[in-house]
C-alpha cells in the first residue's frame, strides 16, 4: 500500500510519530516533538517523493535516531535564524 504524501498521514502513522517521540522522550531527549519527527520526514526522508509505501513509512519513522533529527533541527534553526532582526533576540540578549 502506497501513502500519498499530497494527503495527510493516516492515524495509524501519525499514532508511531507520537510513539517515536514519545520514546526521545523516555531517552531524556525532552524537545523532540511528533511535529520535529513530521518535518524531518518530509523535508529529508521523503524530498521529492509523491508516494512512499507503507512499510517504508514504518521503517523511517522506527529507524530514525537522535543524531539524523538532531542535525536536521540545527540546520533548520540556523536557516530560521537567518530570516530574523537583531530586534526578534531582544529576549536573549537584554536578560
């Protein structure tokens, strides 16, 4: 069975996200949420992908480790970070 990504993921997949993060979790790697785990898989396993199967969909989401999520996050904050004023740091600078 294909999962068409245009389409939102079934329960049964969102349900092992929040599994998979719920076990980061139990693993002491408190800020990984399902939506983390969502945007890793769309924006690096599955770029440029239409439909994946089903039990590729598992895989993915069961194999994934702290050092592939953790790098895509730092990326993704530096790229954030690149698209903010000086101002948007006020909070962490003037504390």
């Amino acid at each position: 069975m294909k999962i068409r990504l245009k389409d939102p993921l079934p329960d049964e997949i969102i349900f092992i996200i929040h599994t998979k993060a719920h076990e980061l979790k139990n693993e002491g790697i408190q800020r990984i949420d399902a939506d983390d785990i969502k945007s890793y898989l769309y924006n690096v396993k599955w770029k440029d992908r239409v439909t994946v199967e089903y039990c590729d969909v598992i895989n993915d989401i069961m194999s994934l480790n702290f050092s592939e999520l953790f790098d895509f996050l730092r990326a993704k904050v530096i790229v954030d970070a690149r698209k903010k004023e000086i101002t948007d740091f006020n909070d962490l600078i003037f504390k």
